[in-house]
C-alpha cells in the first residue's frame, strides 16, 4: 500500500503549525451565470483546481498573503499563467461572478478573509434604528439592566442570542441597522471574527464589555481582528497589558439598576451576610490545563491567608510575565489568582464566624469550610437578593482576585437598595471619594472583624454612611449613566 503523502504545513494567523487539507471537499464553489470565475485561496496544491474551473473563460484570484509567503517556489510556479491576480481593493469593480473558496482560509487566516467574504455577501440596505442590541444568554448578568438602560435613553433594545450564526444575522441586518451591538464578554461575536466582519460590513458599531476577567476571555479569541474592536474593562489594571497587544481598551466599571436594587425600607437584623460561590461555574473545565507550579501556589496561599496580594497581577509577574494572547497560557495565571481568592475568602469568613453570628448565601462547598455558618442556598439575583442586602445589618464583599483592581455587583447594588456595605480593600475602590471608603475597608481578616463589631454596636454611624453612599451610587453609578457614556464615547474610539 503506497504511503500516504504528507500534508503541506504552514503558520497561521496565530503562530500555530497547521496542515492543509488538500481533498476537493476542502473547496466550495457559489454558482452564478457568468463565465466569470473568482477563486478565493488556492489551497496547497493550486495545480488540483483545473477539474474544479472547468467552463470558467476568465478567472481571477486571491489569496492570503502570509499565506503566499510562506509557500515555496514550486506552489507559485504551478498556478497558471492565464489566472489574473487581483487585490483585496478590486473584488469591488468585478462583475457578478462564480466563486471558489477554499473552506479552511478563513480559520488560517481570519483577519485578512472574514473581511473579504463579508463584502462579498452584499448586505441588502435596510433602515438604521434607534435599537441596541444585546446578544447573550437568557439569565445573563447585566444584559437586563442595559436593555432597561436603553429605554431609558429613548433607545430600543433587542436581546439576541448568546450565539449569532452568520445566516441568522445577515437575516437581522436586513431587517435594521442598530445603533449599537452591546457584546458583554464577546456574547454574539464567534472565535474566528465572521460575525464582527459582517457587522463592519453592514457599518453597525461594536463595542465589547468585558465584564470578566478579560485574558481569560480573549483566550477563545482565534482573530487578531478583537483589536478593531472598542474594548471596555471593569478593571483599570488591565488596560496597560492590552495596549501593549494592540488592543483598544477604555475604562467602564460596573454599576447598578436602581430599579431592581430599588432603595426600600427593611427591618434590619444584627447579622452579617455574605453572597457568593465557593468557585464560578465551570472552574474546573476552564481550568483543566492549568497547573501553577507548586511552589508559588503553596507561598500565595500562605499570603492569602492574611491578604489579598497574590491577585491575578502578582501571579503573571512571578510566573515571569507569560503571554497573554493568543493562547490559552495565561489561565495558569487565573488558575492560581482563582485558588488564592479562594484562601482568602475562606479566611475571612472563617475568622468571622467563629467569632460572630454569619450567613452564607451560596453552594454546598461552604459547608465545609465554614461549619460554624448558617448556610442558604443560591437565591436568584434577580429576585430576593435586593431584599437580603437591605435586611441585613452589614454585607461582607470580597474581591475575586482574578480582577487585581476590580469592584463587583455588590459595590454598588448593596448601598443602591439601603444595605451597608464592608469590602476588602481593593485598588478598586479608588473610583469613589476617600471619605467614603476609608470607614468600610480592611485589608485583613483581624480588621474585618473590627469593622464588623465597630458597626453594629454602633448604628447611627452605621446607618448615616449607608444613606450617603446609597445618595452616591444613586447619582453617579448607574447603568443608564454607563450606556450614556459608551454612546457619548463610541464614536472617538
């Protein structure tokens, strides 16, 4: 049996070896009336294609530049000398014509070919509307609040699907142009950039809100193409590192609805609560390949147990500053920031509970950790969580460290609704006046519990600072407000 002869390799768009499927199912061809062929990607072998343009008269192609480079001699002397080169700049003045694609050209090389075959769609015209949309998930956090938001404005939205598939919304497009496409974590937009192109096609604006950590984010990201696209982080600390990968990132921290965290008039209990998971959902999936060395693991627990340092920052730096895109290697980074916020969540709840009476909304895996603890189960955050915040004499936040100068939800929806609020001590917080956040911050577990005795023997004090951070939270941070600024910004990014 002869050997099977050896694929052609080549570097893709991200560096990656990659082979090239050379079988006639690896070409698509679109049919028109015209003698006139356009063959988009010649494959490895560009001498298979005559069974393939068979009652073509003219034919032109294109092919991929760091595609072309890498081939050798051979490939480029086997392309047929009647077969015209054209540019990216011409494909616009050819007349209608058949098309030859080669299917992997656009995972290869997505940057250069989503582009191209998104033009090449020819979008019907459709009427700009004063509409948003928000793809996502059905319970996604933040999406409700945006779309509330955007009534608000005078803007319509319009919640789509977590994932868009390139028919469905060429189907949407021609319905309407939004004003907007709101993309909360990249929601909506797939891994190979075609939905992105479509949407620059069409000239509809995108802007991506990553409300998570945003290098664990881009690791799904198979296209230099994000770069393009308005960037906007929750966490300042952040910015710095994307710059330096030719992204444009900008500065949106979260905010609240003051509509579902309404201010209400509760009767308060002498408790302390605190709401969170022991891991977010998926940890052990996501996290599947990453393995901090043990050494550095076992030191950032030892700290975690006293402070909140060994964040996400602390980790890229010690583990000597690996690459955060493309590629998945930045989760040992997360994976080690995750296990230290764990240590440090559990200290401090443990230090509490052993001295004062506290209650833990969230999983099973609390009861081990903290068997001292009256534990309830997960209560839906749009629901009676508002009415938990509200009743209870003081909530406890502690920072994810995935997020070195993050805030969370509870930073603005607990004050919002006439909770009070004791947070760790994250840079974060520098987004709000000193004068509020000294009296509510610790930076250990000896001055959580501090905090925490100060304030309930004293409620005057305690319940005057809720009123002015809720006066605060109200006025300044609220979705409306965050919506308003990306619609004023969007158009100078």
């Amino acid at each position: 049996m002869p050997a099977r002869p050896k694929r052609v390799k080549i570097r893709d768009e991200l560096g990656r070896l990659q082979s090239l499927p050379d079988d006639p199912a690896s070409f698509a061809l679109r049919e028109a009336p015209s003698p006139i062929l356009l063959i988009l990607g010649l494959g490895p072998h560009p001498q298979l294609l005559s069974s393939m343009v068979h009652g073509a008269e003219i034919i032109f192609f294109l092919e991929a530049p760091p595609m072309a480079r890498q081939m050798p001699p051979s490939w480029h002397a086997a392309i047929p000398a009647s077969w015209q080169r054209i540019s990216p700049r011409q494909l616009a003045s050819l007349p209608l014509c058949r098309q030859l694609s080669y299917l992997p050209g656009p995972h290869l090389f997505p940057s250069f070919w989503q582009p191209i075959l998104a033009r090449l769609q020819n979008l019907p015209p459709a009427q700009p509307r004063p509409t948003i949309w928000l793809p996502g998930p059905a319970h996604g956090l933040v999406r409700q609040e945006l779309a509330e938001a955007a009534h608000g404005l005078g803007l319509t939205p319009r919640l789509l699907p977590q994932h868009i598939p390139a028919p469905v919304l060429r189907q949407f497009l021609a319905e309407e142009r939004p004003r907007l496409v709101l993309s909360l974590n990249f929601h909506g937009l797939d891994p190979w950039g075609e939905t992105q192109a479509i949407l620059e096609a069409a000239g509809v604006p995108v802007l991506v809100w990553a409300i998570d950590n945003p290098f664990h984010l881009l690791a799904g990201i198979k296209t230099r193409a994000w770069r393009r696209l308005p960037l906007a982080v929750t966490d300042p600390w952040s910015l710095r590192p994307l710059r330096t990968l030719g992204g444009r990132p900008l500065f949106l921290p979260l905010a609240t609805s003051p509509s579902l965290f309404a201010p209400r008039k509760a009767p308060q209990e002498p408790t302390v609560l605190f709401v969170g998971r022991t891991r977010f959902p998926d940890h052990d999936r996501f996290f599947a390949a990453a393995h901090p060395p043990a050494p550095l693991l076992q030191r950032a627990q030892t700290l975690a147990r006293y402070c909140r340092t060994p964040h996400f920052a602390w980790w890229w730096a010690r583990l000597g500053a690996p690459r955060l895109w493309p590629g998945t290697d930045i989760r040992t980074v997360g994976c080690g920031a995750e296990t230290a916020s764990q240590t440090w969540r559990a200290r401090i709840l443990q230090a509490i509970a052993h001295h004062l009476p506290l209650t833990v909304v969230g999983d099973l895996g609390w009861s081990t950790l903290l068997p001292q603890a009256r534990l309830l189960p997960p209560v839906d955050y749009y629901g009676p969580l508002a009415d938990l915040y509200a009743q209870a004499a003081i909530t406890l936040n502690l920072t994810s460290l995935l997020l070195p100068h993050g805030l969370t939800q509870r930073h603005f929806d607990v004050w919002a609704c006439g909770g009070f609020l004791l947070s760790d001590a994250t840079p974060g917080l520098r987004l709000f006046p000193r004068e509020l956040t000294d009296p509510i911050i610790f930076a250990t577990p000896n001055e959580a519990l501090d905090r925490i005795r100060y304030f309930l023997r004293h409620e005057l004090d305690r319940r005057q600072l809720a009123a002015t951070w809720q006066a605060y939270i109200l006025t300044h941070h609220t979705y409306r407000q965050r919506l308003a600024t990306i619609l004023e910004v969007l158009p100078s990014i």
